[in-house]
C-alpha cells in the first residue's frame, strides 16, 4: 500500500535504470523482477516532518557507489538491486515525495516510500544526537551493530569516537564521516540548462541554516576562505534560522558583520 514509484519502466524489463558509469552505480544488475525480490532492504527513517531531507539523497548515492574503498557499512552486495524504502510515510510531505519519485528513475534501486513489510538488512537512523547514546540506551547498544547506521548531527566527543563503528557524523574532522552533499540530476540544473533558462539572469543563492552563534552549530568562519576565492563570482549567500536558539536576529547580523568584513 505505500509503494506508488514504478520498478523500472512500463513494458520494459531489460533496460538498465541505474545512473550508470558517471555515478559510480552501474555495478548493480538491471531492474528486473528477481533480482529486487531477494535484494537488500534500506530503510531510511526520517525523524520528523522536514527534517534533514536533504541529506537522504547522499546517503542513498553513497550506498550505490561501487568504490571498493568505501566503509563496510555503507557497503552493498551488488548481485541483486537494492530496495530503499523512506518513511514513516506521516512524516513526508508532497514536495519531497516529488522529488524521490523522480530520484528514483535514477538511483541503483526503486525508492518506495513507508515503511518496510519485512525487517531491512539495514537501516539508517538519519536524525541522532550525542544525547540519543546515553549508556544503556536502545542506540547504544547498537551503536557498533553492522545492521544500523546512524547520522550524528553534532560532535559526540571521543566516547563516540572511539566505540561506535555504526555512528557517522557529517564533516571531515570524525573518524566515521559522510559529507552529505549530492542531490539527484534532476533536482540541479545542469550548466547548459542554467544558460538557456531564465536562472541565468539570476546569481546563485546559498542557504545557510540553523544557529551560527553556538559553538557546536553552523561555523559560518569556515565560510570566509570560500567567498575570498570566489569574489569575482556573482552569488548570494543568505542566513536563515538560529532564533530558536536564543541569538536575536541583531546579535546574529552583528557576527555576520564581524565575520565578512569584506563582504557584508
């Protein structure tokens, strides 16, 4: 009943659908009948109404990635197709059912959306804390399970570190780290599309969200590097959210200000 994508194309059983050599994922086979039934099952649970949505389009392509190097975890057998499954279904809203469904023309196996009938061989947990891994806790045990991933949105410390194979983290300074940071072909323009399209009369915008003035949230320093080398370019960068954590929106435009100088 929560299954609505396509397996593979109308009246056609033999062509691939996979994204092929230029995504790293034509090492699974093609979409045909046996090869989904006895496939891998993922579940990606999503914790609450739009939250982290956009970083499910990672890990999904990190798993089809067909690099031998890649961590055991996010690791695949490729003899079969796997089934990714998105959910539960009450917490996706249209808009980010939209864009799966057309994700899912491309990705190395079908998307559907809700829940798994059967348990998965592997799950993963896309929205945890620090807070989530308290000794004794369900997380906690399961933190070095080969069966479950979970995403940690902020630094766990060295008890996190040190013992929890199964815990990733989203930058480059953890052990364990996925840096979220694909999104489908048909989610981002292509450069020729861009030029024929009326976006071009228009600079990019980047979108920074969450709290900046905490030290474990945004570190929008990190940012001034980037924007040094790209001051040639016409773009737009824009701040959003942070209020909630107690930073009034004068606090937060006088860091801004502080931090580019230059650019502000």
């Amino acid at each position: 009943a929560e299954t609505p994508f396509r397996l593979w194309p109308p009246g056609n059983d033999t062509e691939a659908t996979t994204l092929g050599d230029a995504s790293g994922s034509s090492c699974f086979p093609h979409r045909r009948e046996g090869h989904i039934r006895n496939g891998t099952i993922i579940y990606l649970e999503t914790a609450y109404v739009n939250l982290h949505y956009e970083t499910f389009y990672s890990f999904i392509h990190e798993l089809c990635r067909c690099e031998v190097a890649k961590d055991r975890v996010w690791t695949l057998p490729t003899n079969t197709v796997p089934s990714f499954f998105v959910g539960p279904r009450h917490y996706l809203t249209l808009g980010f059912e939209k864009i799966l469904a057309k994700f899912n023309e491309t990705s190395c196996g079908p998307i559907f959306l809700g829940t798994p009938e059967s348990r998965p061989d592997l799950t993963v947990v896309t929205t945890t804390y620090p807070s989530n891994f308290e000794e004794g806790s369900m997380y906690w045990k399961l933190r070095n399970d080969p069966r479950y991933i979970f995403i940690c949105h902020e630094d766990g410390g060295e008890r996190l570190e040190a013992n929890a194979s199964s815990v990733y983290f989203l930058t480059p300074k953890h052990t364990n780290y996925v840096v979220p940071s694909y999104f489908p072909p048909s989610f981002v323009l292509s450069s020729i599309e861009r030029k024929r399209s009326e976006t071009a009369l228009h600079p990019p915008i980047f979108l920074v969200m969450g709290g900046f003035s905490q030290k474990k949230k945004r570190n929008v320093v990190s940012l001034v590097n980037a924007m040094r080398e790209n001051s040639a370019k016409d773009f737009v960068v824009r701040f959003m959210g942070g209020t909630s954590s107690g930073a009034s929106n004068e606090s937060m435009a006088n860091l801004l200000r502080e931090t580019f100088a230059d650019d502000y």
